[in-house]
C-alpha cells in the first residue's frame, strides 16, 4: 500500500503538470471502486485545476468550484502521459487536460476512489483524522495529553489516524527504534520526554522518506511511471534475525496488531 511518503511523492510529480490547466474532460472507464465515482465528477469539464494538496494519503485536487479527492488505496498509482496512449486493463480513470496531457490513474485492486465534493471540510473521509505528522499540531505535549489513558502498545496507537496521520508500519518500526522506545510499551507509561524522542523521529523519518521519492513497494509507481525508492537503508524493518547496525544484537521481529513488527530488544528497552 503507497504510504504517506509515496503519496506525497506522487503529489510532487504531478503538481508541475496538472496546477493552472483547465481540465477537458474525465473519462471513467471504471466506476466501482472502494466507494462508486459519482457521475457529478463530469462537472469536473472546464474548471481549472487551482492546486493540489494532500491530507494523510489523499490527494486533494482544487478546482474552480469544487475538489477531487483521490485515495491511492492498496495498489493504486498515478501516471502522467503527454499524448494519448491506449488503456490497459486496470486504466479506469483518464483526467484529460486541455492541452493534451492526461492523468492517468491504474488500480488493478480496485481499492482506491475519486470523490468529487464541493466542501472539503465536511467530506466524512477527512472529517475525523488526526494532524499531520510533519505540522507543528504534532508535538509530544499533544501525544502525552491524548495518551493519559490508553492502555495499548504504542505501535498500534501511532498507527491509528485518528491520533496521526500517515505513519505506516514501516514508518512506525523505524520512528520507534530511533526514538529507543520498545514497540509493545503501553501508551500511559511513556513519559512527555519520550514522547519529544518520538515526535522527532517520526518527523526525520517521514521527512527523509519524502526527500528520497518514498520506500520501494512493488505496487508503487511515481508519475513518470519508474518504481518508488527509497535511499536510505532501513534500520530494523524487515531485517529479523540480522544484526542491529548500532549494538550488533540480533532484529527481532513480533506480530502487535496483526502487523509484523521490527525491533531491537537491546536498544529498545
């Protein structure tokens, strides 16, 4: 699944192309995805595209009037192409501008959407979520008020949108081990100064990704239709049994929340 990284990524890639150009037409090929294309997206003809902007893992295409809203879902992508080329099997949406370029989004999966509202702050899918990892909502005194009473591991919390946006289990297991706060610890027993370690973690890791075009997931496909990447060497994900690269023990890997969980017991104690 394209997370927050991949997402901001793609939103990158395509704001040069999309931002000050009128949309033409949209053509939907395929209208059952997670939640069905409203066919008010064809109001879409004419307007200009404003801006493009991203809340969690949706991207928000202002127009004139009214916004997309487009969710990447578990392997969905973007791809600009600048002259019309034939559509393969999982093409189901063509944005269609004026001077010829097409957004073109792929979704073999179908879990993805488009949603068309005019009224971005009462769109139930955006109503609810949590602040923005890399804004200054995000703090430790934040976390530390919202976590008082929540007796769960703290992977699972941070992974919750509802309390932040955007950190996905890869992101999580790194912010973790950066910070030297052991997965499985409850939410009530970490202190504000090790909240302060994990805020800034997670912000350096998430930067970091962004900076670097986003971790390699084989779903994922930038703009230009070349895979993700992602430089920097992974700390502790996916690296069970490997030696630790700070204190030479061995990774550690434990399912918490159904997901797989990546740890150092010695440096996360």
């Amino acid at each position: 699944m394209p997370e927050l990284p991949e997402v901001e990524t793609s939103r990158r890639g395509i704001l040069p192309y999309l931002k000050g150009q009128t949309i033409k037409h949209i053509i939907v090929r395929q209208s059952k995805l997670r939640w069905p294309i409203d066919e008010t997206i064809r109001n879409a003809q004419g307007q200009v595209i404003v801006d493009i902007k991203r809340r969690a893992k949706y991207l928000l295409l202002q127009l004139t009037h009214d916004w997309i809203v487009i969710h990447l879902g578990m392997s969905g992508s973007l791809r600009i192409l600048e002259s019309y080329q034939e559509p393969a099997k999982h093409d189901h949406v063509d944005l269609v501008l004026v001077n010829g370029v097409i957004l073109r989004y792929t979704d073999p999966r179908r879990f993805g959407s488009w949603l068309w509202t005019n009224s971005i702050d009462q769109l139930t899918q955006l109503k609810y979520l949590g602040p923005e990892p890399l804004s200054n909502d995000f703090s430790a005194n934040y976390l530390f008020e919202k976590g008082r009473n929540r007796n769960i591991p703290i992977k699972s919390w941070i992974m919750d949108n509802h309390i932040v946006v955007g950190v996905g289990n890869i992101y999580a297991s790194e912010s973790l081990f950066m910070a030297k706060i052991n997965p499985h610890r409850k939410v009530n027993t970490l202190t504000l100064t090790e909240f302060e370690r994990l805020v800034t973690a997670i912000k350096q890791v998430l930067a970091k990704s962004i900076e670097q075009g986003g971790t390699t997931l084989k779903d994922f496909v930038q703009s230009n239709g070349k895979p993700g990447y992602f430089v920097q060497k992974l700390q502790v994900y996916g690296r069970e049994g490997e030696k630790c690269l700070i204190c030479q023990s061995d990774i550690k890997s434990h399912r918490i929340g159904q997901r797989n969980t990546f740890y150092c017991e010695n440096c996360q104690k």
